[in-house]
C-alpha cells in the first residue's frame, strides 16, 4: 500500500462535504448523508464486537432496504469483505457459496430466515446474524453493541470491497473480486459520461446483491446523489418515483421498461427524466421507439460483474440512430474485439475484452480461471461483437451457451449437472428457447436410464429443491439418445437448432421480474 494508494472513504467524506443532502429515500422515510454515515459506523463497530478482523468475508442475504445499504457501506469499514448473495437463490447454492467464500459469519433478514437456516446446517462454523431480531441459534443484530471504531475513514484503492458470484461454464459459479479501486473507477467513468446534477435522483429498482443495484449505492455516495430505493421492481412504483419523487436517472433491463410502458399506458415521461440506462443486452428497436416517443431518454449500456458494472454506454438521443449499439467505452475503460488472436478490424465480429482499472484483479480462489480470462492486461469476456467505424460497441452474442432470461444469466452446465443427479436421468442438455417477454427461457432435453421413468412433475420438483426458480426449465423435451460429437460430447447447438421443430415452451412461471432485474454481464 502507498500513500498515493490510499484515498478518503467515499461515504465519509460525502457526509462532511454534504451531511443535510438526502442520501436514501426509501418507504416514505428519508436518511441523510451524515445519517447513512453514522449506521455504517454504526455496522463496522458490531462487526468489530463480533469478532469479525480484517479480510473477514460477511455474506449477506436480505431484501434491498437501509440495513441493507448501510451494510453495503458499513461491512468494507470494518475492514471486512462483502459477499451479497442471491436471494433467489436455493439453500444448497447458498451453502456452496459461504463454503466457497470462507465466509464467517451470514447476516440475514426475516424473509430469508428459512433459506438461511437451510444453508447453514450444511456449513458448520458460519455465524448467524439475524437483522429481523432474536432467533434461535442466531445473533441479534439489534443486541448486538458496536465498539467505537478510529482511524477508517480512508481506503486502500486496491483492497477487495467485496466478491460478488457470477455464474461460470463449468456449472460452479466464480467470485469476482471488486475493488475499491473498480467501484470507484467505475462510478467517476459514469459521472463523466452523463454529468451529476444538483436535482438528480437514482432510482434503484434493482437487486443490490448483483453489481448494478450495488453500483448505484457507491455512485450516489461518491457524487452526493440521493437514491431511491425500491424493495423490489414494480412499474407503478418505478412510474411513481419519476413522477411523484423526483427520479431523474432510472437503471433498468428491457423486461422491467416494457412492463413500465405498458402499465403507464400513452401518458408521456416528464421532461425532468433524463437517463434510462437499459442493459440486459441488445436494446429491441421496438422497445426503444415505443419509449422514445413517450419521453423516454433510452441510453443502453453493457457491462459485466468483473467490471464492477457498465463499461460501455450510449449518449442520449443516440439510441434510435444506432440501432443495436451499446455505446463506447466510458472512461477510462478501454474495449477492443479480439479475432483468431488478433485486433479485429471494424465491423468484424471476435471477443469482446476490456481493459482499465475498473477491470477486476480476479476470481476469488480461482487462479485459473483468473489466469483464462486475464491475460495480457485484458479481460477477454467470452461475449462476441464487434466496433463500428465510429468506435461504437455492438454486441453480437453471448457465449454461445448462455442463457439470458429477464436480465438473468443462465449456464446450462449448472441446471445439467442438477438434471443428472436424478437417479432416472441418463444424459441431459439445456439450451435457451427464445421469448417474447423474458427474452429466452431454459429448456432441457433428456435420455433415461433404461427401465426408469421420471414425470415432469417429479423433475421439475426435484430441480427446485437443488436451483433457483428463473434456472428451472420451462419444458422437457425427452429423446431416447442426445446429439453427440466424435468426442463424445453432447451438441447443444444441433438441439437449439431444432428448437423451432418444437412445441412452444410453457409461459414462465414463478419469478418476478424484479428478480430477473440484472444478470452478471448486463449491468447497469
């Protein structure tokens, strides 16, 4: 660590320059700048009485809220790691997740209660907090007294702030270590490109535990944006919050701005709306004029967990000109498409990498998939697109596996790997369905063994117990043998190319969409 290293703690320094400036608006109720600070004191002195020392990992599975952001700004005080987990999420993948983080002690809310305590029983050693009040076999948050805590307002640029799990090919998620220095980066690359004013607010109908609800809490800390949270998506709450509270910058993916137009009807966005940064991927043309022509000021954007959110993103008014485009990068990220080994020339299409201090150092306990993805000073995303003559970023795919359902990235690995656990399933392979409101949806092909039988049903309630809802296939296709290669490998491509000899899949159920809101590489 070097003295030109170490920075003022951003939400610190916020509240003495701005500490009467609304910082948090959420369920009626408003909480300063020097009010937010105080609870983040408030949490890095109970982590200190409970025993959490320097590099500890704190997991937290809650609802979006204020414990919630004081936490986010609290936990890195006390020279801890924040993991956010996925509330969506099943036990076992909650437990896979604290057994791979380390994680000694889990803060959690009443509504997770029950996950909590399923993940827990099978990780032995992880304290349980609970923030609803006394539990059995838990720690009280409310009980619990802070010890008076000095000397932690600065920052190290290049300490881990916390690691947040992205999905990996393997079927095993990864944890992207983030920065302070990625935040940070990150947020000014942001400020930049769209300029702080003094009348903004951010609402943030996002999940904080994915990179881009959390992005917002550090962006509106660092330039003294007031935020409006939301505790889940709804699009009469979101079209309420632009025209009743004053929401001048909304961060969405495409399923959560059509449900807001269609909820809103023809009446026009308010000229004091001046920033819809859309992710999720490419933005529908369709979707883009409908929202135009109400107001709507489209800035669609691209980003990845392991950026710590957007690296590229439109200016306004450009979207209907440059159908398809994310923008260019923001600064100081740089991007370049990467083709047979070589810098791609305009318009062709190779792998996206990206390149700057917002770029994480790495996975957590993952030297070689940091070693694969990190080489050369470039993280090479596994996305495909291209650079226009212009500069301007357009994404061509994703892997070519992956699905992306609602905002959500789904391996087929993972689901795969949870088919063939059932005794009955011989060989299985998920590919991606398109449609039309979640823009793909998981469907899985199977062989049984010989003499078994499994229904539907019985699979469907097998898979539940072991993922979370929006990774449940939406149909199961059965075929006596799957599509193989001369490795012996099975063709998921030859599978979704036959998706169109298909019935229709099964409209989707169960999650909602503020669940869906941001998958790992569409932040915003």
């Amino acid at each position: 660590m070097t003295a030109a290293n170490v920075v003022p703690e951003w939400l610190s320094r916020r509240a003495q320059h701005s500490p009467q400036t609304p910082a948090l608006l959420f369920g009626g109720s408003t909480w300063t700048f020097a009010e937010l600070d105080a609870a983040a004191w408030n949490v890095a002195g109970k982590l200190a009485a409970l025993g959490a020392r320097d590099g500890a990992r704190i997991a937290l599975l809650a609802s979006a809220g204020p414990d919630y952001v004081a936490l986010v700004h609290g936990v890195p005080r006390a020279g801890c790691i924040l993991v956010p987990l996925n509330t969506r999420l099943a036990p076992d993948e909650i437990a896979w997740q604290l057994k791979d983080a380390g994680a000694s002690l889990l803060v959690y809310d009443a509504g997770s209660a029950e996950k909590a305590r399923a993940a827990l029983a099978q990780v032995p050693g992880v304290t349980p907090v609970s923030l609803a009040g006394p539990e059995p076999g838990a720690v009280a948050w409310t009980g619990v007294s802070p010890e008076p805590l000095a000397g932690r307002d600065t920052i190290a640029l290049d300490s881990v702030h916390s690691i947040i799990y992205t999905s990996g090919t393997t079927g095993r998620p990864k944890g992207a270590m983030i920065t302070f220095g990625n935040h940070f980066w990150s947020a000014a690359g942001t400020w930049m490109h769209l300029g702080a004013r003094p009348d903004d607010r951010w609402l943030a109908a996002m999940p904080l535990f994915h990179v881009g609800g959390m992005a917002i809490l550090i962006r509106s800390a660092i330039a003294g944006v007031p935020v409006i949270l939301h505790p889940r998506f709804d699009p009469a709450a979101a079209n309420r919050a632009i025209d009743e509270d004053g929401a001048t910058i909304v961060s969405v993916v495409a399923t959560m701005l059509d449900r807001m137009i269609a909820e809103r009807g023809d009446e026009p966005y308010p000229g004091t709306l001046r920033a819809v940064l859309l992710g999720g991927g490419p933005a529908p043309p369709a979707l883009v004029a409908r929202a135009e022509a109400l107001g709507v000021p489209i800035l669609p954007t691209y980003g990845l967990t392991e950026t710590a959110s957007q690296v590229a993103c439109m200016a306004p008014g450009e979207a209907l000109g440059k159908p398809g485009a994310a923008g260019k990068p923001l600064f100081p990220a740089r991007i370049r498409i990467v083709r047979d080994g070589r810098p791609a020339a305009p318009g062709e299409i190779g792998e996206i990498a990206v390149a700057g201090p917002n770029v994480t150092p790495g996975y957590w306990n993952r030297p070689e998939a940091t070693a694969a993805a990190l080489r050369d000073g470039w993280l090479h995303t596994g996305d495909l697109g291209y650079l226009d003559a212009e500069g301007y970023l357009y994404v061509a795919d994703r892997r070519e596996d992956l699905i992306i359902s609602g905002g959500e990235n789904i391996y087929p690995a993972e689901v795969e790997a949870a088919l063939a656990a059932h005794p009955a399933v011989a060989e299985a392979a998920v590919v991606g369905a398109p449609d039309d409101h979640w823009g793909q949806v998981p469907v899985a092909y199977i062989a049984t063994r010989p003499g078994c039988a499994v229904s539907d049903e019985e699979l469907l309630a097998f898979l539940r117990r072991r993922l979370a809802g929006y990774k449940i296939p939406r149909r199961i296709v059965r075929r006596e043998e799957l599509p193989k290669g001369p490795s012996g490998k099975i063709l998921r491509r030859s599978l979704r190319e036959g998706l169109a000899d298909e019935p229709a899949a099964q409209p989707a159920e169960g999650p909602s969409s503020e669940g869906r809101a941001a998958g790992e590489r569409e932040q915003v």
